[in-house]
C-alpha cells in the first residue's frame, strides 16, 4: 500500500512514534537531528509534531528519505473546548494552505505573547530582555519553554522547573494565555489539509462525556499511547476507541532532551496503529474520489 506521503507501508512488525518537537517549536534537536534519533532507534516512521508549526516538514522529509524511514506530517495544536484547553494533533496534514495560513498566525500572536511575558517578568524584577527569548526561540514557534531557556541563561531561575513554579506555569504571575483556535474550527481545518484530528494525551482531560461530543465535532482519533497516561487511562481510553470507532495514536512527546523514561520510541507504538491511521485516509481520499457513492 502507498500512501499520498509516498512512503510503502508495510504490515511486517516494527515501532513508531507518533508525537514529538524538533527546534521548529520547543524541542532541542533540529529536524534532522529527530530523523537521525528514529533511525538509531530503529523506528520505522515518526510523526514531527511541533506547536503550531509545519516549517519543520521539509528538512525531516530531506533527512528521512536518506534514513530510509517515514515521516508524517503532523503539528499540536493548543485548542479552547468549553472554556478548558486541550491538545490536538493533525496528523498526515499534506494539503495544508488554509492550515499553513491559521498557523502562521498563530505563531505571530505567539510572538505578542513572548513580548508580554517579557514585560511581567520585568515588572516582577526579572530583567530578561526579549532578545534572549528570541534567541533562544531560533526561527521556531516562541513558547514557555524559550523564556525558561533564557531565564536559567540569565541566572533568574535555577531550572526549569523553578522557572515554570514561579514564573511561568499556568496561573502564575508571568503566564499569558496563548491565543486558541476552536476545537471545532480547529477539526475542520485538519480534515480541509487531509489529515487526521487525534486528542492528545487525553488522560486527565478526556472524560467519555468529552471525547463523545468531540466525536461529534469530527474527531478522528485519541492518543492512547503517552507517557502521562497510567494503566487505567489505558485500558479506558482502548475501550472508548472501540465504542466510538475512533483510530489510535501513540507516541513520546519527546523534546529532545534526556528526558528520563519520556525518550524517543519509549512508548513502543505499533506500527498497526499507523497503518489504521493510513486505512481511514485512504477511505476518506475513496468518498472524496467517488463523492455520489452511497455513505457507509
Ligand atoms: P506554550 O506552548 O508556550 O504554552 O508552552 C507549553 C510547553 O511548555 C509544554 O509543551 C511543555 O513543554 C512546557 N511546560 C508547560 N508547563 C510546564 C511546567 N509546569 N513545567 C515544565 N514545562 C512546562
Ligand atoms: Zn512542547
Ligand atoms: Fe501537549
Ligand atoms: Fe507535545
């Protein structure tokens, strides 16, 4: 079977890992760098899925055709659902100019946003200047995590976790609110560029009440697969993706840092799961082909 990525799938055993951030967001290693990891990993395909951004497709493509491995094109995307934020991934996103368009806004405001951070920190006595936020941002989508960068750089945190408990995290003095997309708008984008809308890491903020009336909106899929998840979200999660007929993901979330147990591949995510995912595409391309053929 081939996908519209290119790449043969293959129904002989083998992992993926289908969450993760390269330098074009708030990851440490470059595209490439990422590419490189999955294939030392032995991995078979990866999915890049940096915040708000698909700038780093291109490079990972580059390198994954060299390594021999897939690579899918994927972004997170933060999302307001009555009133709570939740997680999105748009997976296999390969016809994506109105995506493209939302997302380069998205990243402006993300820009305001640094700049606001800024200026409560140094309201709050922190001199951080926003050069070094941009500095450390890179041509990447600017988040929190640039701005911890920078304040441990600085000497005004003493890691990062010190930075996001007194500064940064949700509700603390220095935490702007990013600017959202609607989860239904936010659905209706990903399926406009081709791909799947799958809820990240649904643990703690996916009741079934939740994921019902996200279905509804269209959702694709959950990601069942996630470090944050314990036994019992998953064996929750497997039986809401049963009953709603919902296509499961997995993945590490990996930023690219010697982040313990939350490392590339440490998730052991089966390649059926993708191979699902490539099945419902590849229905989805035959209704689009045939639009007169009955519905099933
Ligand atoms: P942003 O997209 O700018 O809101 O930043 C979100 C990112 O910041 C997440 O993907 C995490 O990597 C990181 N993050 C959020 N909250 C914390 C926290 N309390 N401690 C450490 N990292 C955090
Ligand atoms: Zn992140
Ligand atoms: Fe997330
Ligand atoms: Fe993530």
């Amino acid at each position: 079977m081939t996908h519209p990525s290119g790449a043969a799938t293959s129904a002989a055993p083998g992992f993926v890992d289908l969450h993760m951030h390269s330098t074009a967001s708030d990851g440490a290693l470059s595209p490439a760098a990422v590419v490189e990891a999955a294939r030392a990993a032995g991995l078979r395909a990866i999915a890049l899925t940096d915040h708000d951004t698909l700038e780093g497709i291109p490079e990972a493509r580059r390198a994954a055709d060299a390594a021999g491995i897939r690579v899918i094109a994927g972004a997170e995307l933060s999302v307001m659902f009555d009133g709570r934020e939740l997680h999105l991934l748009a997976l296999h996103v390969d016809r994506s100019a109105a995506l493209e368009a939302e997302l380069a806004e998205l990243r402006a405001a993300r820009r305001g946003r640094a700049e606001r951070i800024v200026a409560r920190l140094n309201a709050l006595g922190v001199p951080l200047r926003l050069d070094a936020v941009l500095a450390e941002a890179g041509e990447g989508a600017i988040g929190r995590p640039h701005v911890a960068r920078a304040m441990l750089a600085g000497g005004w945190a003493r890691d990062f976790r010190d930075a996001f408990d007194r500064y940064l995290g949700n509700g603390r003095p220095a935490h702007v609110e990013k600017r959202r997309l609607d989860a239904s708008d936010a659905i209706d984008l990903v399926h406009e560029a081709g791909g799947l809308a799958i809820f990240a890491h649904p643990g703690t903020t996916g009741s079934r009440e939740r994921i019902e009336r996200l279905v509804a909106l269209g959702l694709d899929g959950v990601e069942v697969l996630h470090p944050s998840h314990t036994s019992e979200d998953l064996a929750r999660l497997d039986t809401l993706v049963r009953h709603f007929h919902l296509v499961p993901s997995g993945g590490s979330d990996w930023h690219g840092t010697p982040d313990g147990p939350r490392t590339i591949g440490c998730m052991h995510v089966p390649s059926a799961m993708l191979e699902r995912q490539d099945a419902l595409l590849v229905e989805r391309e035959a209704r689009r082909a045939a639009p007169t053929a009955p519905r099933g």
